[in-house]
C-alpha cells in the first residue's frame, strides 16, 4: 500500500489517540520552537511579577499578544491534530468548536490552592503545554489516573460525578491514594515545550503542590464539550 502525503497527520493522530488510551497521555517532545518558547516564558515572568510574584490566569487568547498562544488554537496544523486525536479515540465526528484556552500561572501563596484539586475536565479532549516548570523544590509533576470513567450520556451523570469527587473527603483519599503510590495513578514530568494529550473529561487528574518561589505554568487547550446541547445543562447555567 502506498501512503499519501495527506494521510500522515490522520495516522499520527491516531497513533497518538492509541497511546492516550494506553498509556494515559502522549507526548509530542519539543513541539514550540525555542524563540517562541522564550517568548511566552518572558510573559509569564512579566505577568507572574506584576501579580505580586503569585497566582495568576489568562482565560482565552486575546490577552496573549506577542506569544505563540495568540494564534496557536486557530492554527489548521494544531486544530486538525487534535480534531483527528478526537476523532480516532471516540469513533464520533469532530465538533466545530473553538478551545477553551486557559493559561495558568502558579507561583508564591497562590499556587498552593490550584494544586492537589482532582477533577475532571468537561471537555474530552485536553492538550496542554508547559511553558515553565520549577526546577527546584517541589516540580509539580501532572498527575493522571487515567481513563477511568467513560464519557457520561447524560449531563445529570456528569454533575452526580462531581459531586461526588470535588468534596473535601473524596479529595483526602485521593491525595492519600497518590502519596501511596496507589493505583493506577501516572505522574508526569513534564518539560516545557512540549505537547501533552490526555482524555481530560475521561481521566481523573490535578498537579503537583510546586515549590512557591518557582512558576509552574502550563497552557492549556480543551477541546469538545460532550454535553454542549444539553439543555440542563443551559438551564443551569442561566444567569
Ligand atoms: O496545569 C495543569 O497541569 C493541569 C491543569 C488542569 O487540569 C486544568 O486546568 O483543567
Ligand atoms: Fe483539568
């Protein structure tokens, strides 16, 4: 069988899918270019600095001018990728949606109230991009139990799952579960620059407490909201 040019991105993204599902996450090593690696770091610091050395967030791309991250969730290279991850790991047609893109910044008191929450994403599909990680102290590895729910029918299962995760006793056990090395919990050393892929809807998972005089920050792009149409869901949501 001959392959065609236009065939490569479907069989990486379905390569990448099937080691998601295997493995818990894939990983495209060194994905952003040095410069604008250097780039988005110097604006965290810059942001980081500004916020009092603590806690902060971009939410959407607007705010991110003069970073690769401006411009990177339209990209056709990086929006087929992971339209194709999604595709090849759920068997159902990519939506045509736009992410929701977040930047997080974690450093000095702040850091530690974003770190060691467990929960799921509701999107399914979850690419993320560390941009700088501690390099002393605690790392804030990404910790991922993977794959262990499927993606719910019905909104209403969704909410009783978290509820029954994001309450303060469900959290104890597993922090408990994760400093025991319990499980099937994966922690991640993450470098930055490159691209991970996880089931962020599908896969229970938080960060690492980091070190406070670090920055840890990672952006991230999730992708389809499986329970986009549901009208509780709206309802809910009603101002
Ligand atoms: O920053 C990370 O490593 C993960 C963040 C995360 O899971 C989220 O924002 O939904
Ligand atoms: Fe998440």
């Amino acid at each position: 069988m001959t392959m065609r040019v236009e065939d490569t991105p479907a069989i990486a993204a379905s390569a990448l899918a099937r080691q998601i599902d295997d493995h818990g996450f894939a990983v495209i090593p060194d994905y952003v270019g040095r410069a604008d690696l250097d780039e988005a770091q110097a604006f965290v610091r810059k942001n980081v600095a500004a916020a009092g050395n603590n806690y902060t967030m971009f939410s959407g791309s607007e705010q991110l001018d003069g970073t690769f991250l401006r411009d990177l969730g339209r990209s056709d290279d990086f929006v087929n990728l992971c339209r194709g991850i999604y595709k090849a790991g759920t068997h159902r047609n990519p939506p045509n949606v736009e992410f929701y893109q977040i930047l997080r910044c974690l450093s000095g008191t702040g850091a530690a109230e974003h770190s060691m929450r467990f929960h799921y994403d509701s999107y399914v599909l979850t690419a993320l991009i560390p941009i700088l990680m501690p390099v002393n102290g605690q790392r804030g590895n990404l910790i991922v139990l993977p794959n262990n729910r499927t993606i719910r029918k019905y909104y209403i299962s969704n909410l009783c799952d978290k509820m029954l995760i994001e309450n303060s006793w469900s959290q104890k056990i597993y922090r408990r579960a994760y400093a025991n090395r319990q499980g099937k919990m994966v922690s991640i050393a993450m470098r930055p620059g490159s691209l991970y892929f996880f089931w962020g809807y599908r896969s229970l998972h938080t960060n690492e407490p980091c070190d406070p005089n670090e920055i840890r920050s990672t952006a991230l792009f999730h992708y389809a909201d499986p329970h986009a149409d549901s009208s509780l869901k709206r309802f809910l949501r009603k101002p």
